[in-house]
C-alpha cells in the first residue's frame, strides 16, 4: 500500500481509481464494508483502490473543545486499512485551504481530474467541503456530472443500534468490550513499542512488554486477555494484558504491560499489535506481593484454560 501524504501536493499519476471516503476512526464494520467494496471494484475494473481519510480529525481545526479522542492512533489506522488490500492511502491534512474546497471544486478537482475516480463510496451520514455543506445527495449531482458513480451505504445496525465511531468510543468507556469489538469486527487494537520497564514482572515470574499509554482511548483500566502479534514474525501469542496504574507497584504511572505467555525473548524496541479479545477483571491494589502475584497466577491460567476451551 502507498501511502500519499497530501493530494493537493502530490506528484502521484492516478487512474482508474475505486476510492472509499471517510473520517474512518475505529474502522469499524461500515467503514470496513465501504473499504471492501472499494478494493473489490478496482479489482474487477482492473483498477487501484483508494482510501481518502485525514491524517488529522477535522473536528481539531473546526472546533478543538468537540474533537473525540480517536479509537485508533495513527499507526494503528494504517496497519488496519492495509490489513484490507488497499492500493493507495491518501492521509490528507485538514488545514484551512483543504476545508475551504467547495463540495464542487471537490468532486471536479480532486476526485476527477487529481484522482481519476470511476466510482466512489461513502456512507449514509457523508459531509464534505466547505463548512461540511456537501452531503450524500450533493456527491451525487456533481458526481453525475463529472462522470463518477457514486455508490451510499446504507447504515449498519447492531441490536438495533447503528454502528458509529461515537457509538463505540461510548461502549468503550463503559467497559462494554465485547460490543465495541462486534461493531469493530476484530478486536479492539493497540499498537506499540516495547520499552524498558522497572522488570517488576519478571522478578515475580512474569515478564511483561510494556507499552506507553497513547492520546486516544481506551477500555476502563482493568486485565485483559487477548493475542500478540510481535513485529517480524508470524506467530500470534496468547497474552494477558494491563492497562492501568498497576497500583500495588507502580502507583499512578500509566501503562500498558503485555505478559504473552510462554514467551520470553528480548523484545525490546520492536513494535507489537495488542489484540484485546475479553476483559478478565477490574484493577485493584493488593496488599502484598505474594497475593499480587497469586492473583496474577490466576489470571494467567483462566486465560490459558478459556483459550483451550475457544
């Protein structure tokens, strides 16, 4: 996948584009249907697939106050939309000139004549060009016009309740994790680099990767299982993950602490993906070491016994 920084500055020569555009945070199960559809066509047609996001939420330059803690990092939105066979990322800015484009000069300049687009996808809520004055229905006049299909999705529901990056971030919060990952459609994903800790973990016979805690969301502090996938190698460990304050040793230092189990080679300063499947128990502080260390025993072998049982 090639990944173009800015469309209005590129040098890059488009044709035959299929392009999936969106604010894509979370990349949940709409967005992925958009994506997917995209991929598909340009295939068919013989084509390149586009996805068109920004490399900022627009919300940080229209109103700061509003703008949402994203549910995924930067990074981990690449690995994502990669992971779906996309040609061409276009990772736009959000400056003032970008959100000043008519919803017009848009469809004719960017998408026509930069991007060469043959059919575009976007969801039922689309806004787009100055002052977000374009919506769905206006994508589609001036798409006529400029010879571009434009193909709406309509929204998808879960439980009755549509899927949205708002929606998730909410059941996120509330600790629902099995609910965000259904309207993700894969687990909720951390991406990271592992840095040196204080190796408390190993001294007690479990081992941790730790991880900074990211500007951007994340389930309420608590033990999770989950897999890892370590940067370099196929293989997917089995892991069980805290994320928090660690209060019985390190309190009030946030981290992210990753003991992938029956694992213990140095992997420091390689990027891990983090996939949080179940929420095994809330944080607590305890009173000694030994039932620390008891109650991590534990967590350890109800995660290893409920993998043997998936």
């Amino acid at each position: 996948m090639k990944i173009i920084e800015d469309v209005l500055l590129t040098n890059e020569k488009f044709q035959n584009t299929y392009i999936a555009i969106g604010a894509f945070d979370g990349i949940h199960i709409g967005h992925r249907a958009l994506i997917i559809k995209a991929v598909e066509n340009a295939k068919k047609n013989s084509g390149k697939s586009v996805v068109f996001t920004f490399l900022n939420h627009p919300l940080e330059r229209i109103n700061i106050r509003k703008a949402p803690k994203l549910i995924n990092s930067l990074e981990e939105k690449i690995h994502i939309i990669e992971s779906l066979g996309v040609d061409y990322l276009i990772m736009q800015p959000f400056t003032e000139k970008f959100s000043n484009e008519t919803p017009e000069n848009f469809v004719k300049e960017i998408l026509k004549r930069k991007l060469d687009a043959q059919e575009v996808f976007v969801g039922f809520n689309f806004s787009f060009g100055k002052g977000g004055l374009g919506n769905s229905e206006n994508l589609k006049e001036f798409g006529l016009g400029n010879k571009i299909k434009i193909e709406i999705e309509e929204p998808v529901k879960l439980n009755g309740k549509i899927v949205s990056s708002t929606y998730i971030r909410e059941k996120l919060t509330q600790g629902e994790l099995e609910i965000a990952n259904l309207c993700l459609g894969a687990p909720f994903l951390i991406i990271g680099e592992v840095v040196h800790g204080r190796k408390l973990g190993r001294v007690m016979g479990f081992p941790t990767a730790n991880l900074k805690i990211l500007n951007k969301i994340y389930p309420p502090f608590g033990i999770y299982g989950g897999k890892v996938k370590i940067e370099g190698n196929e293989n997917k460990w089995d892991a069980v993950i805290n994320i928090g304050k660690n209060p019985t040793l390190k309190p009030d230092e946030k981290s992210i602490e990753v003991h992938i189990l029956d694992f213990d080679k140095d992997i420091y300063g390689k990027k891990i993906c983090v996939s949080l499947i179940e929420h095994l128990r809330d944080e607590k502080k305890f009173d000694s070491m030994e039932e620390l260390k008891s109650t991590i025993n534990n967590d350890v072998n109800m995660w290893r016994n409920k993998v043997k049982r998936k």
